[in-house]
C-alpha cells in the first residue's frame, strides 16, 4: 500500500488474526485510494477514512458493484471509471 498502486482497497472487519481495520494505518495521510469496508458485522462505521461501509447480508452483489463504482466515479482525477450499462 505504501506505492500507492491501488484504486480501492475493500476490508472486511472480522478477520481470523485480526481486525481489517487495522490496516487503516497502514495507508499513506496523501493517499488517494479509497477505502470500503465489506463485512458481516452488522454496524455503522463512521471513520473519516472510510468511502464506503457495506453489510454483506443487506446488499446483492450487484449493489456492492454499484456503489464500488459509484465511490470511484467520484475520484476521476486518478481513477476514471466507463459508465456501466
């Protein structure tokens, strides 16, 4: 992460050997590169680092796609995304 070679980086929260959102500190204060959270836990998370919190069992894989994309879309400096169809 420390390249910043990434266009999105997706954690889940409840790891075997940790918490995924440890990895928060691992991501450069000037990085561009959003942030969304795909977990089971079912709970708001407010950290301002964070584009996206997604609950697996209330959203369809299509909807994790959309609002993916949405969340790119909104960073087209770095990350232009094609309209989907």
């Amino acid at each position: 992460m420390a390249n910043n070679d990434f266009n999105i980086l997706i954690i889940d929260i409840a790891l075997r050997d940790g918490n995924g959102l440890e990895l928060l500190d691992e991501i450069p204060p000037d990085s561009i590169m959003a942030v969304a959270v795909l977990t089971a836990i079912d709970h708001k998370y407010s950290d301002p680092r964070l584009d996206l919190s997604i609950v697996k069992s209330r959203a369809t894989s299509g909807e994790v796609q959309k609002q993916i994309l949405q969340v790119l879309k909104e960073r087209p400096e770095r990350y232009p995304v094609a309209e989907q169809s």
